[in-house]
C-alpha cells in the first residue's frame, strides 16, 4: 500500500502542554543570530537622491537635475550628478533659485536615458531624501511614463526623522539649509542636486546617531522611527532582540518573573517589535509594556501548537493583561436537573447525576451567564417547564397554590398537582431532545413569534426573540461539537504543511495531546504510531464537557474543518445529530435559522455531513483496509 510522505521529525511525540509545565523551558543565554537581531544600520546601503525640477507637480513639470550619493557605514561608495532636459523651458524663478537655465539643460540627456543608470545604482539600497514625497514622486512618475517598473526600496525621509529627534527649541525649522548648519554638515546646501544630497548624508548620519539611544540602531527600526512612540516605551525595544522569527508563543515578564501577558503569533519577533511602534494603541499595552523587563519566546512546530499553548499558558497564570481566556472554570452551562419534576438551571461544571438514558442534558459552555439565561428563556417560551427554584416533592403538599405563571398557562402547575409526573415527563423529555437533538420545536416557535412581532412593526421586540433563539442555537450547537469531541477516546489527523510535510496531530476527548510537524517524503505511519505512543494520556470527562478549555476544543474543530485536513484514526463517537442545532446555525445566521422554522424545513440525512468510510484511505489516497489493520501495515513511500 503507497503513502504520502511524513517523515519523524525532533518534535515528534511532544505534548502541546509541556512548556506550560516547564518540560520544555524556553532557552536562555544562547547568542541569537545577526538574522535574529536585524540588519545593523552601519551594514545599510543608502543612497541620498536630490533632484532640481521646473515646478512642483511631477504631473507638469520634469526634472533638470539629479544628485545622488550612495553612502554604507559612513564611507561614500558612489556619486551621480547629471543636469536633464525636462523637454522644456525653465521657469525664470526657478532659474534664479537654483542657477539652472534653459540652455544648461538643453542638449543634456533626457529623464528616459538617466533613469537606467539611477535605477541600478538604488538596487539593494535603502532611498533617502529630504522631504522624500517630493523627490520620490518625481522619479516614479518619470518612470512610469518611460515603462520602467519602479523598485521597491525601502524609503527614509530625513525630514520626518529630524521632527522625531529635533526639538523646535533647537532648531526654528527642519529645512535641509537650517539642519546643515546646526550640525555643522561639511557640505552647505546650494540648491543644486549633488551638493544638496552630500548635505543630506551629513544631517542623516547626524539624525541616526540621536536616535541611537532611543533604540533606534537596525534597519528594521527604521520604518517606525517616526511614530509617535514614547521615549520610554522605545526604549524597551531591546526586548524584541534576539527573539526568533517563527512560530509561537510570547510570555512578557516583569522584574519579579510575573507574567504580565501572554500573546501567539506566526512571527513571535515580528509580533513583540509592535508593541514598541505606534502600531500598539491599546492604552493597557502600554502599561503592560512599561513594566515588562523581558520577553520569553516558547517557539511551536505549528500554529495551532501555538495557539493551544496560549490557551493553557493564560489558564495557568491569569495574566493580569490577558482579558480572554483567563478563568474557563467560570463559564456557565444551562442543565436540565435531575429530579421528580426537572428545571433548568445554570450550573459551572458538568455533571452526570443519573446514569442511563435520561441523564440531564446540557448546553453551552457559554461566554456569560446573561447568555446562559438568555438560553433558558428561549426554552422557557417553548416548553412549560417550571421556573421556580428548589426541588418539589412527587406528591404535592397540602395547601399548595399556582404562581403567576401557571395562571398564564406557562406551567403546569406540578407544585400543585395540576400536571402529573408522567405529563411533565412529556414536556422534559421534549426538551431534552431539543437541547441534545433536533432543536426545530424551539426554532419553529421563535419564527412565529418574529413574524408576528414584525407584522405588527414591533421591531425591538422581535430582536429581542431573536438574540434569545441565537443564544440558544449557540449553546446548543456548541454542545453538540464539545459532545462528540468528549466521547472520542482518540482521533488522529493530519494535514500538509507550507513545505509539502505533514501536520500530525493526536485528541483525546477534545485535549490536544501530541503534535508533529513532518518533512516530506517519508512513510507517514511510522511517524503517526510513535506519536500515538507517546502523547499525553487523559482521563474520560463526563460529557459533553471536554478534556480540554473550551476554546481549545474550538480551535481543535476549527483546524479539523480546513479543507486538506485527513481523518487517519477516529473512534465510534465521532458523529453529531443530523437534526442538530449544527445543521440550523451552520447555514450562516440566526434569521437563516428563522426563514428555515417559518417555511417547515427540516434538516435530513441526504443534506448532511458526509461520512468518510476508511479515514486512512484519505491519508494515503486510494483504497485502503479497515482502520485497525491499515495503521499496522507497513507501506512504500512516495514521492508527494
């Protein structure tokens, strides 16, 4: 039997939890490499360009001279002076400004014959100019008029960097003239191309040596130096360096080894650099970053490791800074009691009171417990089932009278034996298959009550219905997802990676246990039995609580459902109900899910999901045995 190529890499076998329990402790003193730390600024080719024009606008104007000066850790390496002919006359103004007349430039070359000779000269380099829209602007629209492609050069403009590192109290302007002469550049400003562009690498070299010590030493720090940043914050720039340029996850740390926040990304260097830019407005950042004293990078093999990792480190630690996923022990269930005459109630945990066939039902987790009540009401204005709280007794005590609700007709008065318990019983069960199973009743009486309220322009109202019917499919929904991830002892999955590998991850009851990430062209069963072997073992939750935090489980479904992803072993409770509040919330919105109640449909079996019969088949490709056999037998590889 052929199969993909996976090959076992150094990650094999490992569980996404153990950096969150120090088995893998991010490393510590090791140099970082010159990739890792940027591009030094004395490493830079710049190239300073000045330009002469007949005007302001590259759109009626052409340019009469250009002066550049290629420049790399304060050596000159280069020098272009040429006068042009813009195919016109030069204004008197202008002749006057910058001595250039009309009979300089006529007979000079032409913009379309310089143009390949600058163009060569900025390759690799970094452009600066003073006050550079100007010159910039002049030589793109040059060159997009003459059919050359314009580079796409990293551009620095000295003008912007001299508000960022001098004060108005120093200077009484940032033309080129003013800055020249307050740092005493060794060129003076005359208004012609060459000598204007030698003055500009004086005042740039002069404006990268103050902002030096705000942090500002590598080419990369060169694209926000002109935010709008504290000092203070750009301070702790030097945080970011050293960190690698790869998956994972981010811990930042105060004095005392606190986590303040933890973050994920797919470039964990790239991603901690903008909390020092003006990228970063959130006002608790900027905090946050003011105590920091270091960053600790936990690099991952893949994204979803990544972002499991965060989940569980955030549990672990409530970082003061993190304000989602902080306390997943609080998020409340709606449950279906257990007892003579059951209710709901909102509960923290998961419990199974009564074994068998009516063991209460549950639905959620959700966000807050407004949610969790909004739920409640849906069902409330579906089934009669009693809303008072406290347990009642099977035969009803002498004395007792009906709430306010029986009186309405919205209970059936059990407290008083106005209903039976095998009547009651009806209306339970009829509930409980909704919240486990075909939730069309609840659906059914919330689009008759929207379309009511909507005939009679009660608008308000009728969102009202609709927010308590979306919390209700939600709930529901997500129980039905979290219910068939709990009742899976294992699944095994895997998907392609960027560079024609595998992604191999093993779940057990919704607990992401063992990841790999593998290299083409190898024999991916080897690989998938080791990992198996190894990864982390979970005791069965009660369902349809997971194993896991909630929104793990989510982000486990969420890489399951990409298209690519391969099912290569899944247990007996991997299915969900066909006529599940899935099928309803799935279609896209609550009001699809109101049109569908309205009309009668109802999701059937032909509209489902499919079934995929050999999941290792879709791994290898082709036919393959059952499931048991085909992840003993042994194959060739193949070529991908």
């Amino acid at each position: 039997m052929s199969s993909p190529q996976v090959a076992a890499s150094p990650r094999q076998g490992r569980a996404p939890g153990d950096a969150a329990q120090g088995a893998c402790p991010p490393q510590r003193g090791v140099q970082p490499t010159f990739e890792q730390i940027g591009t030094s600024l004395r490493d830079v080719t710049f190239v300073v360009v000045d330009l002469e024009t007949t005007g302001a606008s590259p759109a009626t104007c052409g340019i009469t001279e250009i002066g550049a000066v290629k420049v790399r850790g304060g050596e000159v390496l280069a020098e272009l002076q040429t006068l042009v002919d813009p195919g016109g006359p030069v204004p008197a103004a202008i002749a006057a400004l910058t001595g250039i007349t009309t009979s300089m430039v006529r007979g000079a070359p032409s913009i379309r014959e310089v143009l390949p000779s600058f163009l060569e000269m900025i390759r690799g380099a970094v452009l600066v100019a003073h006050n550079a829209s100007f010159d910039i602007g002049f030589l793109k629209a040059a060159a997009a008029a003459h059919g050359y492609a314009w580079p796409d050069n990293q551009v620095v403009d000295t003008v912007a960097l001299a508000r960022r590192a001098v004060l108005r109290d120093e200077v009484p302007n940032h033309k080129l003239s003013t800055l020249a002469a307050y740092f005493r550049a060794s060129v003076t400003p005359e208004h012609r191309a060459l000598a204007d562009a030698r003055a500009t690498v004086d005042v740039l070299h002069a404006l990268l040596g103050r902002l030096a010590p705000l942090g500002i030493t590598h080419l990369e720090d060169l694209a926000t130096a002109t935010d709008p940043v504290p000092a203070a914050r750009r301070r702790k720039r030097h945080l970011a360096d050293g960190l690698p340029d790869a998956p994972g996850v981010y811990q930042f740390r105060d004095a005392r080894g606190e986590v303040l926040y933890v973050g994920t990304s797919t470039s964990i260097r790239t991603r901690v650099r903008s909390y020092f830019t003006a990228a970063e407005k959130r006002r608790r950042m900027t905090e946050m970053v003011g105590l920091a004293e270091e960053v600790v990078p936990v690099v991952c093999g893949t994204v979803l490791e990544a972002r499991v990792r965060e989940l569980r480190l955030i549990a672990e630690h409530s970082p003061r800074y993190n304000r989602r996923s902080r306390f997943p022990e609080r998020r409340p269930w709606v449950r279906l009691t257990v007892e003579p005459f059951p209710r709901l109630s909102v509960v923290r945990e998961v419990r199974a009171d009564a074994p068998g066939p009516h063991a209460e039902a549950h639905i959620g987790p959700y966000a807050s417990r407004a949610d969790a009540l909004l739920a409640i009401e849906a069902l409330h204005a579906t089934f009669r089932l009693r809303q008072c709280a406290g347990r009642l007794p099977t035969t009803p005590a002498q004395g007792a009278s009906e709430c306010a609700l029986a009186g309405m007709g919205r209970c059936g008065a059990p407290c008083t034996g106005g209903q039976t318990a095998s009547a009651y019983g009806e209306v339970v069960d009829a509930a409980r298959a909704a919240m486990r199973t075909d939730p069309s009743a609840v659906v059914q009486t919330h689009a008759e009550r929207i379309a009511a309220l909507v005939a009679e322009e009660r608008f308000e109202e009728a969102a009202g219905v609709r927010d308590r019917l979306d919390a209700f499919l939600r709930g529901a929904a997500r129980a039905q997802r979290s219910d068939r991830m709990a009742r899976t002892p294992q699944l095994v999955a895997a998907r392609r990676s960027a560079d024609h590998g595998w992604e191999v991850v093993v779940v057990r009851h919704g607990r992401l246990c063992a990841t790999a990430t593998t290299p083409p062209r190898t024999d991916p069963r080897p690989t998938i039995a080791s990992l198996v072997a190894t990864a982390e073992h979970v005791e069965p939750p009660v369902a349809p609580a997971t194993a896991a935090h909630p929104e793990e489980v989510e982000l486990v479904l969420a890489w399951l459902d990409e298209p690519g992803t391969r099912l290569v072993e899944v247990g007996d409770g991997w299915a969900c109900p066909v006529r599940g509040a899935e099928a309803f919330h799935v279609r896209g919105t609550t009001a699809a899910a109101v049109a569908v109640g309205r009309t009668g449909w109802r999701p059937t079996p032909d509209v489902g999901p499919p079934a995929v019969a050999s999941p290792m088949a879709e791994l290898v490709g082709g036919d393959a045995p059952d499931l048991t056999r085909a992840r003993g037998t042994a194959g060739e590889p193949v070529s991908p």
